[in-house]
C-alpha cells in the first residue's frame, strides 16, 4: 500500500513538518558526498548501537568514543537510501500537517522528537544485544501516524494499490490503513524474535512509536486547535469539509 494523499485539511501552513523534512534532506544530501567507509562511521557513531549503551566494555573494546545523548537524537535523520528517506519524508508530509495544526509548530517538534527517542527506546530494550545502528525518521513518523489515527479516525487516505502491476487508487479509512500498518509491524517484531536473527528493519522502533504518538498526543494537543478532529458525538468531523486541499 502506498499513501498519495488524505482528505483531512490542514489549517495552517506546515513549517515545522517543512522544516523537519528539510533537514532530513539534506543531511542525506550530506550522506550521498561521503565514500561508503565515512558513511559506515557516521552511522556507528551518529546512529543508535545498542551494545554500545548496554556494554560498556565492549564499546570501549571496539573503538567507540565516550557515551553521548546525541546519537539518540541524530539518528532519526539519517539515511540508508533512497526510498529509506523519500518514503519516511513522504509519510510524515501526509500525516504529519494535520498534527502540527494540533500542535502548533513549536509543539510538533517537541512531539516528533520524543516519539523519536521512545521509538528507538523500543528498539533497544528488544534488541539490547544488537550491533547494528539503528537510523532513519520512521520511529518519530510513526508515532505522528499513531496520533492521526487518534485524532482523524474518520480520515481517508487514497492509497495506491498495485495489482499484477496495474495501479488501483482506493480511498481508505485511516483507521484501516494504520490499523494495518501497525499491526504489519508489531507481527513482523514478533516473527524477528521467533526467528531470533538480526533484522534489517527496527520493527519494535515502529511499534514504540506508534503507541507513543497515541498516548502523547493528548498532552500536546492543543485547546481549540482541533478543527478537524473526530467529533464522537456526531460520529464525523467537528466542521464538515469537502477534502484536503494540496
């Protein structure tokens, strides 16, 4: 399934989700001048290692500098690749505005950040063994999905289904397509620990994320700034609308 809009408006302009998918951008721009070797370096001491904050002696043995807070903070805009940085800035475009109109743009930040550093939490208590550097936005993204899916559960999101590689456009229920992405990457959390190998993909980062973008979501939003938002009581929006403008 792939995303190409919603039809939740948003209110005001999406700096701070602007701004986020900046630098992200160019610090993959940044990745991109750098020979494979530098890039394996920036991502050891930029990117999250759990072994490296659960074993100290190891680090110590391997080459690590002194422990840092910073790497929990960088790691979520760093890249591995193309599709890696457009399909996490991408997702965040879409989901990412009508949670900054919540927010305000100051709030979304601080939002996204702490998503962010409970994502690769996630991530560490259930691969504290791993020598992997865990990269990339998904965990923060996925917790601004978690609390679309709060907020905006009478969405709909036109996703683009290819079948026998012909393109189908449905518009689906933002509760069915995160409902179904969340549930893709908890169950995949589970195969990896059933399977016991090193995974290729942080799927606890997601899930960690997601459930922290629930919970969050209530202590960010914003009094009156939900213009859009469910309405339990009419069962639809607070203000009915056409679609989503972009």
């Amino acid at each position: 399934m792939i995303p190409l809009r919603d039809n939740v408006p948003r209110v005001t302009l999406p700096i701070a989700v602007s701004f986020i998918i900046l630098i992200n951008t160019l610090a993959f721009g940044f990745e991109l001048l750098m020979d494979p070797r530098a890039k394996v370096e920036l991502f050891h001491l930029f990117g999250v290692v759990p072994q490296r904050f659960a074993d100290s002696a190891w680090a110590q043995w391997v080459g690590y500098p002194e422990v840092s807070i910073i790497p929990f903070f960088t790691y979520m805009f760093l890249h591995s690749g193309w599709l890696h940085v457009i399909f996490n800035m991408w997702m965040l475009w879409i989901f990412g505005d009508n949670i900054e109109d919540v927010t305000g743009h100051v709030g979304f930040v601080f939002f996204y950040i702490a998503c962010g550093l409970a994502a690769v939490g996630a991530h560490m208590l259930a691969e504290t063994s791993s020598s992997v550097p865990v990269i990339g936005a998904s965990g923060a993204v996925a917790g601004v999905m978690g609390a679309y899916l709060v907020l905006y559960p009478h969405g709909r999101v036109y996703t683009l289904f290819p079948i026998l590689f012909i393109p189908v456009i449905l518009r689906v229920p933002s509760v069915f397509f995160l409902g179904f992405w969340f549930l893709s990457q908890f169950f995949a959390g589970l195969f990896s620990v059933v399977n016991g190998a090193a995974q290729a993909v942080a799927w606890w980062a997601h899930v960690g994320g997601f459930v922290t973008g629930i919970l969050l979501i209530t202590i960010f939003r914003g009094r009156g700034r939900c213009k859009y938002c469910y309405n339990p009581n009419s069962k639809n929006y607070d203000t009915p609308v056409e679609g989503k403008l972009r």
